[in-house]
C-alpha cells in the first residue's frame, strides 16, 4: 500500500470514487464473505490452500479500494467457528498465512492509517497469532482511516451467546436490572461494539447464505451475491456491488417515500 490516503480529505476521496457512484450514498459498512478460494484454485490444478494466498491479495486490493472510495468500515470474515472442522493441513496454512500476513502488512495498514480489529474468540487461536493480533491492534488503535475488522474463529451464534453470558453475569452481580437490557446494552456486549452495522453484505462463489456470520449485525443489511469466487473479486466486482447497493431502497422495515405518502393522502 502507498502512503497517499493518510492525508487524503474528503474532496479528494470523493474524486478517487468511481464517476458512476453517487459518493454520498457509498454504504459506510461493507462486510463480505470471501468464498470459492478452493474452488478457484480446484479450477486450476492447484492445492485449495493456493487459493487463500490468492485470496489475501483479493482483500488487499478490496480494503484499498473501499479506503479509496469513502467506505468507513471493511469486515472480512477470514475464519468461521465452524472452519476448525477443516483437514488439520489446510487450518495450519490459514493459521500461518495469517500470521504472515500481519508481519508483512503492518508497517503499510499503519502508513494507510488503516485501524485493524480481529474480532472473534482469540484465545484459541496459536499463541504466536494473539500475540501478533495484539500487536497490530495496539499500534493502530488511533489510526483515523478506514476501520478493518478480520473476523477469525468468529460465529454469529457464539458471539450472542457470549453476550448472553456477559450479561447475566452483570444481571446476577446486582449491576445490571434485566428489564433495562434493549438492543444498545445487547450490541455493546458483542465484538463489533463500536462499529455501525453493516450496510452491504457482499458473498462471493453464489452461495446464498448467511453462514453464521455476523447473525445480529445484518437485521438490514442489503445482500449482493456475485458468482466470481473470491480470489477473482477485483474493482469491477467491487464496483458491481456498490452500484447493485446504490440501486436499493432501503426502508429498514418502514414504507419508502413513495408508499408512506399514497398511504397519507
Ligand atoms: C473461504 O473459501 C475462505 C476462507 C475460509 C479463508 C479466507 C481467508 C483469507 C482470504 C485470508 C485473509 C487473511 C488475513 C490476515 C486477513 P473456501 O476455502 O471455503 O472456498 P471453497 O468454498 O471453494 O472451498
């Protein structure tokens, strides 16, 4: 990555995006799910795992492009709960390639003012790994640029179910009345506390689901699915998501303009 967007104002980005995006309608959160990395590489006659080192420089070029386009925040998830079930060879690649990954990048998503979160039950992840995770979070925790959450060992369900427990704990301890719980208390228990939810869920391969992945977050996120596997998605797939999400109406469960006011008159 270069170091041309730490100092980039909003006027400039605006004239990196795209002339067909609307740069004030570019969707603040987009999280994806980077499916089809062995197929991809199935599809070639090469070993799956050659299809999550393609897959790593796929969500480069993808976090470049969304910092460049005025996205405010990329959630990536990188590694299911679910994933552990893999042969042990192929968990070990992506355990290793993570951690390449973050030795290699680092200096640059702290150039790029990029702040990285790993969101997820870490501690089950190699020792090397936390302490690698730690480092990355702590030195970019202040950066002011795009907001970059790697989800690894992450499960919709386990992240409620933590939550759960975090707050019956609070309940249990006389620090917390179980009537005052809403939506606010439940979401600021969850890994994304923070972050807004997702307003574009984009899934590559054409599978249709949600796949345990972010079960709270994506009440009203609009879904794009494309049939590119992951390592193929580039700027025009990009590009065909954000122009299929600017196409929306979104109506978070209300009446759009249009009906609300043949239903006034
Ligand atoms: C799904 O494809 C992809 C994964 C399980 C791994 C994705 C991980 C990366 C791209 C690395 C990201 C790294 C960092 C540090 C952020 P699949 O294997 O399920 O593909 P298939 O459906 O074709 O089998």
């Amino acid at each position: 990555m270069s170091h041309r967007l730490a100092a980039t104002s909003n006027d400039a980005r605006a004239k990196l995006c795209p002339a067909e995006l609307d740069p004030v309608r570019v969707p603040a959160h987009v999280a994806v799910i980077m499916d089809g990395n062995g197929r991809w590489a199935q599809a070639r006659g090469l070993p799956r795992v050659m299809g999550h080192r393609a897959g790593v420089e796929a969500l480069k070029a993808t976090l470049r492009l969304c910092s460049d386009w005025g996205v405010k925040a990329l959630t990536a998830y990188a590694f299911s709960t679910e994933n552990w079930s893999r042969p042990g060879d192929e968990v070990n690649f992506l355990m290793t390639l993570f951690e390449r990954v973050l030795q290699r990048e680092l200096q640059a998503l702290e150039a790029e003012q990029v702040r990285i979160r790993f969101l997820g039950d870490l501690d089950a992840l190699p020792e090397k790994l936390q302490a690698l995770i730690a480092d990355a979070t702590a030195r970019t925790a202040n950066n002011t640029g795009i907001h970059f959450n790697v989800c690894t060992n992450y499960g919709g369900r386990r992240e409620l179910v933590l939550a759960a427990q975090a707050l019956a704990t609070r309940a249990a301890r006389g620090e917390l009345e179980p009537s005052s719980i809403d939506e606010n208390t439940l979401a600021a228990e969850l890994f994304t506390a923070g972050e807004q939810d997702p307003d574009l869920l984009i899934r590559t391969s054409g599978e249709r689901r949600i796949s345990n992945f972010l079960l709270w977050q994506l009440a009203y996120a609009e879904i794009h699915v494309t049939d590119v596997f992951w390592p193929d998605f580039n700027r025009e797939a990009l590009l065909e998501a954000l122009l299929d999400y600017q196409g929306r109406r979104r109506r978070f469960g209300g009446l759009d303009d249009l009906r609300a006011g043949a239903l006034g008159s």
